[in-house]
C-alpha cells in the first residue's frame, strides 16, 4: 500500500521519469531529469527498495563520508516532486534511477501506483540511443505512444518498433496497459561521440518536453554547455581527417533527407519558442553498451580525451541504405 502522507494535493501532474543504462546514451536523458530536478529544487519524497530491484554486483553501492561517518549510497529509484508557478501553474512528478536489473513487472507496476495515487494524468519517459546523426545539426528527437488517440492528439508517431527493449518500453507498454497516456521521447546520440555528458542531447529533449507540456523549463547554463561541447567535438574531429570525411558524409545524408521538413510549419515551432523565451525572461553511466537505432548495443564509452572533452571514436563505413529510428 503507497502512503504519500508528505506529498500535497498535486496540480494537473504529470511524471517525467528517465533511467540510467542501456536507454540512456551519453546520460542524456537521466541529465535532463536531473536539471528539471535542480532548478526547480525538486523534494524527494519516495525511494523503491534496491534490494527488490538491483543486483549490487552489476549496480555497486557507493561509500562516502558524512562529517568523519561513513555511509552507503544504494543504487534506486527516487521520486521527487516540483511545482511550475507562472499563469498556469502545475507539477512535474521527477522519477530518476537506475534501469533495474529484475523484476521489472514489479517495478513498473510500483511506479503506476504513485502514479494513480498522485492523480498523474500524463507519463513522458526520456530516452536516448545511439544513431548515424552528425554532432553539427541539430539533435533528432522523435516522440512516440502506443496509444493512436494520443498520437493524434499531441502528435506523435505511434511506436512500430519490434526487437529488444530496455526499461522505457516496458514502463510505456506498462502504462497503456494501465489506461495511463504514456509518451516517450527519443534523443539520438552521434555513436562516434557517445560517451557522456552530452549537453546538446539533453537541451534538445528538455525542449522538446516543453512543447509537450506546454511549460517554460529554466535552462541555466544548459545552451552555452551544448555549445562548447559542439566546438570542442569539432576540433577534436577536424584532427582525424577519416573522422572529419565521415562527419560530412553523415551532414550531406541528414540534409538530404530532412530538407522536405524545412516547412513553414517547423520554422513557426522554432520562432514561437524563441517568442516564448523572449516574453518569459530568464528563470532560475553505466559501462558498456547503449540502445542504438536497430535496438543493438553500441559502441562502449572512450573517457581518455585530454581535459575531459570527448573524444570521437573511429567510424564505421557508412552505410546509405540506413535510416534512423527510435528504439520505442
């Protein structure tokens, strides 16, 4: 049984949650919880039980000290809630963790309990997997359900996808088999540069969720972040003439097939954002492989780029035959 005795009366909620792993190529989608956790200063108010969820060989707790005592971090999933004010205030219901290594039925099912115990009218679950997208254009993300009503309603695509799946879709799945409307969105990351952080990745769902909600998300130091980090991936692939040949042979693919999209449409998005920025000032990983476009695991992180930046990783011959999609 959920008690939330701590939690207020919420307003229109909706739960935006993102896991750490195998959906979640250069941190991206946990980093974008974990800044909507930041400057709205979000309050934890629940945390599942590692132990029914995690396996600590795979997932290690962490040991720190606290004032000269020693305590352990376990790996989980936390809850926090924060309020929007504004004209149309609302709250924001923050899952952030660890993709669970079992029991994911239970999982998922203890999530739908807080979210029908807090009256959520709405699920947006973050992902982020790793794609033949150049780091120079902007970040394609791609926003899918499985429910039709929804899709046309918020317009979304409705997810197609069939092969291996990581905790986004089962919690997705989860919640149409709930009667809850669930939406999630899909950064795809550059494989040649997908270890973490990657800022840009981030900022382009954090806008894309604005859209979505309709709500005006504080971005912080978030912009300039995306944009060192795109000039330092620049002259780190502009040492590596292979590296710098295939960059330009991924811009030339993505230019060729979204110049159809650069409609009237996509440029009144671009400008109403613009407009909404002007008008509302300024407010306050796990090792190992990644979800990528087939649903395949991708490419493992390379940490060892002189003064943290990242470092591109050697490309694989391009293929022209393949076209992007998300995982779900």
């Amino acid at each position: 049984m959920i008690e939330l005795e701590g939690v207020p009366e919420l307003i229109d909620p909706v739960m935006v949650a993102a896991f750490e792993g195998w959906n979640d190529a250069g941190d991206a989608a946990s980093t974008a919880v974990a800044h909507l956790d930041r400057e709205w200063k979000g309050e934890v108010f629940a945390a599942l039980d590692a132990e029914d969820y995690y396996d600590f060989q795979v997932n290690r707790p962490t040991v720190f000290m606290d004032g000269g005592v020693r305590k352990i971090t376990w790996p989980t999933t936390r809850l926090s809630v924060v309020r929007i004010g504004g004209d149309k205030p609302r709250d924001l219901v923050l899952v952030r963790g660890i993709e669970p290594s079992m029991r994911w039925r239970s999982f998922c099912n203890e999530l739908l309990g807080f979210a029908h115990e807090l009256g959520v009218e709405l699920v947006v679950v973050l992902g982020a997997l790793l794609g033949d997208t150049p780091h120079t254009r902007p970040v394609p993300i791609s926003g899918t359900t499985s429910d039709p009503d929804l899709a046309r309603r918020m317009d979304l695509e409705e997810t197609k996808y069939e092969g291996p799946t990581g905790i986004v879709g089962i919690l997705q799945e989860a919640c149409t088999h709930a009667g809850v409307p669930a939406v999630s969105l899909w950064a795809a990351v550059p494989h040649y540069v997908s270890q973490p952080p990657n800022p840009k990745a981030t900022l382009a769902l954090l806008n894309r969720l604005e859209d979505l909600i309709d709500v005006r998300i504080p971005l912080g130091e978030l912009s300039e972040d995306a944009r060192a980090w795109q000039v330092g991936v620049d002259q780190l692939a502009a040492e590596d003439s292979e590296v710098a040949e295939y960059v330009q042979s991924l811009e030339e693919a993505r230019d060729t097939a979204e110049l159809p999209e650069a409609s009237g449409e996509a440029i009144a998005r671009e400008f109403e954002r613009y407009l909404r920025r002007r008008d509302g000032g300024s407010g306050p990983p796990q090792p190992g492989g990644h979800a990528t476009a087939d649903g395949g695991d991708g490419p493992s992180f390379r940490r060892d780029a002189p003064g943290g930046r990242p470092r591109p990783q050697k490309p694989p011959k391009p293929d022209s035959g393949d076209e992007e999609s998300s995982e779900d």
